[in-house]
C-alpha cells in the first residue's frame, strides 16, 4: 500500500545560489581598449544577474595593464575576496585576458582549486575543476606565454628600426612633448629645467634643489613628488642639448619586463641637434664635470657590514616615515651622527615637522630607559619593538612586553663641543659659498 507524507514548507532549506564574480581585462589604455573593457563589464552585470541560480559576486577589471605582470590589484583583490570565502566561481573571456603568464595562471588557478573555486574561461569552455581542466590550461598558457613573447620581440624590432633612424619611439621628459615624432619644447617646463641647472652649479646639492621646487610648488612631468634621482636623470639628459643617444636601456624579457641600463649589450644610436635645446652644451658639460667633482670629493663611504643599532627601529610621530642615520655636515672633518626622518631628509620642511636627534642623546635616553650601562643592537631588539619620535622633542618606546616609556630630550648649546678648529673650518666654508654665490650674480666679473 503506497504511503503518502505531506511535507511541511517551513523545513525546507533555502537554495543556496552560487557566488560568481568575473574577470575582465585590456593591455593599453587606449579609447578601443576602455571601450572593450566597458563592454565586458556590461556583459558580465546582465549575464550573471540573469541566471536566477546565480548570485553576482563583483566584477574586477584591471585597466591599461599587461597580462604578464602579477601585480595587478584588481586580480589581486579579486584572489584576495577568493580566499575569504566570498566567491565560488570565476568568469573570464579567455585564458589570455585572464594571463600571459603560464606560471601565473596555473598557480592561480591551482590555489583556487584546492579553496573549490572553479575559473571558467568562455571562449575555450574549460572548467578547472573538470578532471581535463587543467591539462588543457597547462597547454593554452604556454599558447598564451609564447603568443605574448612574438607580439614583444615585433615590438621591440620596430622600436630599434626607429632608433637605427634617429627616431624617438616615445618620451616622458620634464621641458618637451613629442609631437610627430619629434621633441617640442613647454616653455614653462623648460624654464624648470633652467632653473635646476642653474642652481647646481651655483653650488646647490641635489637635495636642496628638491626641497626648493617643493616650496615653490613646482610640478614634476609625471605628477609624483620630486626626488634626488629625477633631479640626477635631469642633469645627465643630453637631450636637453638638443641630441639625443638612443637605447640607453632595454628590457630584460617580455615577463618581467624590467629595465636594464645597456652598457654596450645593444648599440646605441647619437643623434646631433634632433631638436630644440633648452640648454647650452658648455653649461650642460660643466654640470657633468661638476658631478665628476662632487663624486670625487663627496664619495659616499661603504656601508656596513652590519646594521646600526637603531636601524629599521625608529619611526616619524609627524609623517610616518622611518629615521636613518645621517653624517651631519660631512663636509667637516669632524663628523657627528644623527638620526633623521627620510621624509624631512627628502622633501624638507613642508613635508614633515620632526627634528633630527643626535646619535649621543638617543644613546644615552636609551641606556637609560633600558637601565644599562652599555648598549647594542642584540640588545635593544630583544626589549624594544619600536621607537617613535614625537613632538616636543618626546621619545616614546613601546616594549615588546606591551608596556611603553617615555622621555624628553633637548638639543645641547651649538657652543658646546665646538673647537676652535671647527670654527675656523666653518668660517672657511661660509666665505667660499658667499664667494660663489658672488660669482654666479655677477657673470660679467667672472668672465672678466
């Protein structure tokens, strides 16, 4: 005799609908590619939205960024959601869009399988969780891999037949523009670059020029902050004479895509007057001389083998930066250390308020803090955690412990451990500057 049972609708569990996101990708920022982009996006937000057992987990686009590159934050986010539990499934063109690299795409793909994540890839209809999956991935990445390496050597081909005719392929300079392959000059940008050369050789370090383009408020050529090797890049660009030395650097692969400085690997290619010069050529050889010379007398002296005691260990209260040890006036022949904040170092005042501590106070602050009389790197590494530098000269020392102190520290009298010798070398330092600084303002006397 058949047995009926009625079911009661409140013991029913709910479906659960599953959580798909998707992946889309270009190389280039270019109008067609933004479009494309959009138009996958667009794709994606009605296709999953329109399958009632799915559920839309996010859409990550990465925009203007190679295949071959792992760092790209929208793919990064995308395994990062992965991992936390919030996707179950992955949509995507194609195994190219989704990498070049076949290395990436298998690490991926396998990581995302051992979480139960399944990648579909539409235009070859592969599932990694099919039990074929990732044979036929192994195979399409190492298509994709080899198809990426061919498009980069065309690429590369066509930029050195460019360079054997005294072509730019592109530029990114402060002062010019390429307009039909040819450099133009910005006039206010040109008045920057002017302005760099001028004040090196009127005796300014490269460090001073950064911080008077801050507090003028002068725009670099990319948008970023200025810093000492742009300044260097500057002086040491040629092109700024109106020639132009060509393949100074390479690519190292198609993968990494790092820049290499060629150093006689390829051949270079020297284009006399290939455009308008915003500097002299004798300026422009005496900045490089006066570099010769500054290298010469200012060698930087060999780091050490180890570590300085409070090396990676201090940080900014101000700006966050960490504080490095510095040579105070190393000009001098006498020397004395302090700790100071890379960001004051860099971008001056402006950019961050803290004061630099001499080596000895932060010593002695220190010995005392930890109750000792002598003190190393062993030692404060096995109590302190961190040291943080605050305003109104306060140091505040967080233990490993949990537990925190804090001291005040005051600058001694600059009269204080000066010799008659450091007077005199300081004397002999100001009269050559204000003697400099004489010459550079009155040209027609030092030509005279």
């Amino acid at each position: 005799m058949r047995e009926i049972t009625k079911i009661d609708h409140s013991y029913l569990k709910p479906i659960r609908r599953k959580r798909v996101a998707a992946y889309a990708r270009v190389s280039s920022g270019k109008d067609s590619m933004i479009h494309s982009l959009s138009a996958q996006i667009s794709y994606y937000n009605h296709y999953i939205g329109n399958r009632g057992d799915w559920e839309l987990a996010g859409i990550y686009a990465d925009e203007g960024i190679t295949g071959t590159k792992e760092k790209r934050p929208e793919f990064q986010r995308m395994l990062s959601d992965c991992r936390a539990g919030k996707i179950d499934m992955i949509l995507t063109k194609s195994v190219t869009r989704f990498a070049r690299n076949t290395v990436t795409i298998l690490e991926a793909a396998r990581e995302l399988k051992a979480l139960g994540i399944d990648i579909y890839f539409e235009k070859e209809d592969i599932h990694t969780l099919s039990a074929d999956g990732e044979l036929m991935l192994t195979l399409l990445a190492s298509f994709a891999q080899e198809e990426s390496w061919s498009a980069s050597e065309n690429m590369k081909w066509r930029i050195r037949k460019k360079f054997e005719q005294g072509h730019l392929a592109n530029a990114c300079m402060l002062g010019y523009r390429l307009k039909d392959g040819i450099l133009q000059i910005v006039p206010e940008e040109a008045k920057t670059v002017r302005q760099i050369f001028h004040d090196y050789l009127s005796g300014m370090g490269r460090n001073a020029i950064v911080k008077k383009l801050i507090r003028m408020n002068t725009p670099t050529r990319t948008g970023r902050p200025w810093n000492e090797t742009t300044i260097y890049g500057i002086l040491r660009n040629e092109a700024y004479t109106g020639n132009l030395l060509l393949q100074k650097t390479y690519k190292s692969d198609h993968i990494t895509k790092k820049c290499i400085q060629n150093r006689g690997e390829l051949p270079m290619y020297y284009v006399e007057n290939a455009h308008e010069a915003i500097i002299d050529k004798d300026i422009f050889e005496q900045v490089q001389q006066e570099i010769a010379r500054r290298a010469k007398r200012f060698h930087k002296t060999p780091k050490p083998t180890e570590p300085y005691i409070f090396t990676s260990m201090i940080r900014c209260g101000f700006c966050g930066g960490s504080f490095n040890r510095k040579v105070a006036d190393a000009g001098f022949k006498w020397q004395k250390p302090v700790w100071r904040c890379r960001v004051l170092d860099a971008r001056g005042k402006k950019a961050c308020q803290s004061r630099q501590i001499p080596e000895k106070i932060l010593l002695e602050r220190t010995m005392g803090v930890l109750g000792v009389t002598e003190l190393s790197r062993d030692i404060v590494l096995d109590k302190i955690a961190e040291i943080q530098m605050l305003k109104n000269n306060r140091i505040l020392y967080i233990f490993r412990d949990g537990h925190t102190a804090e001291v005040t520290w005051e600058h001694p009298p600059r009269s204080e451990g000066w010799t008659e010798e450091m007077r005199q070398q300081a004397r002999e330092r100001r009269l050559k500057m204000e003697e400099r600084r004489h010459r550079n303002d009155n040209p027609d006397q030092k030509s005279s």
